[in-house]
C-alpha cells in the first residue's frame, strides 16, 4: 500500500494534498514575531481578542473563540450544544462523521444519525425531515443539525444560503439548533461573491479554519452568541485547549482574515484549469459540476487501476494526491500551487495514463 505519511514525499515540489500544507506568509510570520501577548485562559491576550472579535463579526455572530484546530472546534459545539444520549442529525459524507475519530461518541457521548445526502452528498431539508422521528420515549432526543460547507468529500461543493435556512426554519421548528461546520467558509463566500455573514446567518454557531486556504499556520474558529462561546470556553478547557500566550498564533489569523480571503479566488480558477485539464484525458473521469471552488476529484475505474496503485506513480512526477480509494484521487489547489504547477500536473497524469 503506499504510504502517504512517507517522510521522504514531503519534499516533492507539487502539494496537492490539501489546503492544510500552506505555508505562513512573511507578513505572518512578522506579525507573530511582534505580536503582543497575555494569558488567553485569563481573557488577557490583546490579539486574540482582537482576532476573535475580528472573526465573530466576519460570520454575523456576537462572538467567538480561538480553539487549535477545526476538529476541536466542531466538538465543542456539540459539547456546547448537546447533552449525553441525545441525537446529532449529520450528514454521512461529512468531516465530522468521517474524519473526526468518532469525537462526538467518544467524548460529547451523542448519537449520530448519519443520513445520506441528495445526489451530491449534501444535506438537504428535505433529506433531514425524513431522518426526523416524532416524539417518542424509546427514542433519544435529537437537539442538533450539523451542517458542511464547502462539503470537503463532494468535492468541495457549495450549500447555498437557500438551503442552510430552509434546514434552519426546518430545524427551529423542532427546537433543534444548526451547528455548520465551515472549515472553508471562505472558499464558499468568495465562489459565490457574497460576505461570508451571508452564509451564516441561518446557523446558530459557525467553525472555520484558519489553517487551510488562508495559510495561517495554526488554528480555528467557533463562532455563535456569546452564551454559546461563553460555554465552549469552559469545554475547550476541559479538553485542554486553554492556550496561554496564544497571540503568537492569532497574530498570523488576523492576517489571514484581513489579507488571505480574496485571493481564494485565484485557487479557484487553478482548480478549474486543473478539472478540465483532467476531463480531457479520456481515461480519467472528472464530474466537473462539482468543481466549484479548490478541489478536483477525480476516478481512475476506466484504468483499471485503483488509488494506491496511482498515487506512487504521480509521486514519481514530484506530484502528491490524496486518495480516496477504492479509485479515487483529491487534488486540492492552495496558496502554494501556482498555474504553472496545474499544467505540470495534466501533462504529468497525461504522461502516467499514456505510459499504463
């Protein structure tokens, strides 16, 4: 099997694995260097609270806190939002359900009613309505909807503001609350040319990351009323996340906020020449409606090869996938991918599928 934590593939030159690998920018890094700092556990770090305060207005929300990772981030809000025993409606595909080592059982002790989406993976009123039971005592209590966007394994498709507040008035009306996971809000804002707040309004607490296209090097955000991040705050404690002079790392999040969201774009438009690109090689299938922001699916069962098999031989073009087997291959264009990188990629699965 090939092993994608294989140090020796980390100095390829094209990263295509995730948005996670991008590197901190100079002003980042100059921004860490001079940042000024307090203990955070004590609400006395300057940047974090202004990080904090910058990114609860970015969502709509009146206010937020600064946790290590989106992970974190999407378990505190279920800790904030649940008790033991009760019921998370989620979406099957989603990235709390599939990469989040089962967190939510383990730790916050709910169930999750993992529930297939429509025909891209991603939930909708409707599908969620269906997944509703009537009030019953053999039945937990379902006390929460959790949302995804962009949907990382759809390919990073959008959920549109329609959608998340037709789920949201669904969800309401069942005294139910919406957490959305939006590790990559951004990338759905900038896809859709709307303020981010737009896509948030119809959620009762919001996460997102830091640490993937915007490039800074650590960190999350959860976002939602104060009573809400008032009780995360206490639950990030307890999972000891309470960090201490954290403003080294918020320093590097308000420039990824004020200076790292409109030029999503240009990954964007990378992973659209990547697509194509793709879907012109005969032997490659590439659903290209759902390349809609910095992702590019695409599947090998016409080369009758399966994932591990391909990977190595991209690697030997100093080219890194992700896999999703049994056939499938995620590329992801980032901060640290630039068009030039996008052409040696086609030409090199051109040369891969040629050469089979």
């Amino acid at each position: 099997m090939f092993d994608i934590l294989n140090k020796d593939l980390y100095r390829k030159k094209i990263d295509l694995r995730s948005d996670t690998v991008t590197l901190p920018t100079d002003e980042m890094r100059e921004a860490m260097r001079n940042a000024e700092v307090g203990d955070d556990v004590y609400q006395e770090d300057p940047t974090v609270i202004r990080l904090e305060r910058l990114a609860a207005e970015k969502m709509g929300k009146e206010a937020a806190l600064f946790v290590p990772s989106g992970t974190m981030g999407n378990l505190l809000a279920v800790l904030a939002h649940c008790q033991r025993g009760e019921e998370i409606i989620l979406g099957a595909e989603s990235h709390i359900n599939y990469y989040e080592v089962g967190g939510i059982s383990a730790v916050a002790g709910v169930i999750p009613n993992a529930i297939p989406g429509d025909s891209k993976k991603a939930l909708t009123s409707q599908t969620i309505e269906k997944a509703l039971r009537e009030e019953n005592i053999h039945y937990p209590e379902t006390t929460l909807i959790c949302l995804e966007n962009t949907h990382n394994r759809a390919g990073g498709t959008i959920c549109s503001p329609q959608v998340t507040k037709e789920i949201y008035q669904l969800a309401h009306r069942r005294n139910i609350h919406v957490h959305l996971d939006g590790a990559r809000i951004f990338d759905a804002a900038v896809a859709l040319n709307l303020e981010s707040a737009m896509l948030t309004k119809d959620v009762d607490s919001v996460m997102f990351c830091l640490s993937k296209g915007l490039s800074a090097p650590v960190g999350s955000i959860l976002a939602g009323s104060k009573r809400f991040i008032k009780k995360a705050r206490k639950q990030r404690k307890m999972l000891g996340g309470g960090m201490r002079q954290a403003g080294i790392l918020a320093a590097a999040g308000i420039i990824a906020l004020e200076k790292m969201v409109e030029r999503l774009e240009e990954d964007h438009k990378n992973a659209r020449i990547l697509g194509e690109g793709l879907a012109d090689i005969g032997e490659i299938e590439v659903d290209l409606d759902t390349v809609q922001t910095n992702m590019v699916y695409f599947d090998l069962q016409k080369l009758s090869m399966n994932t591990y098999q391909f990977l190595p031989k991209l690697a030997e073009h100093n080219i890194l996938g992700s896999p999703r087997p049994p056939t499938q291959v995620r590329l992801v264009t980032h901060y640290g991918i630039s068009k030039e990188d996008v052409y040696d990629t086609i030409k090199a699965i051109k040369n891969i599928v040629k050469n089979l």
